[in-house]
C-alpha cells in the first residue's frame, strides 16, 4: 500500500506542478490586460496616472 501511495503521489506531483505553472501564466495575462485597462479608462478620462498611485 505505501508502493502505490508514492506511485500516486510521484504522477501527481508533474500534475501538481504544471497547473501551478498555468496559474502563474494566467495571473500574468490577467494582470497585463488589468494594466491596460486601466490605462485605458484614465485616457479616456483624461487621468494623469503618474500622479495617482496605483497598485
């Protein structure tokens, strides 16, 4: 029984890692496209972003 608890756990680690590395990509985009949106939306608003911080 321990044999197959560390064969699953050997498949599920590449798994565990790959989504964990999709979720990094995803953040990212999420992230850039959050950016230029706000961009966006302060020139059409005519905002001075550089003046206010943004997070």
């Amino acid at each position: 029984m321990t044999e197959n608890a560390h064969d699953d756990a050997t498949r599920r680690n590449p798994l565990l890692e790959a989504a964990r590395e999709e979720m990094i990509k995803f953040e990212r985009k999420e992230n850039e496209f959050r950016k230029k949106d706000r961009e966006e939306r302060a020139a059409e608003l005519r905002l001075p972003l550089d003046a206010i911080r943004v997070h």
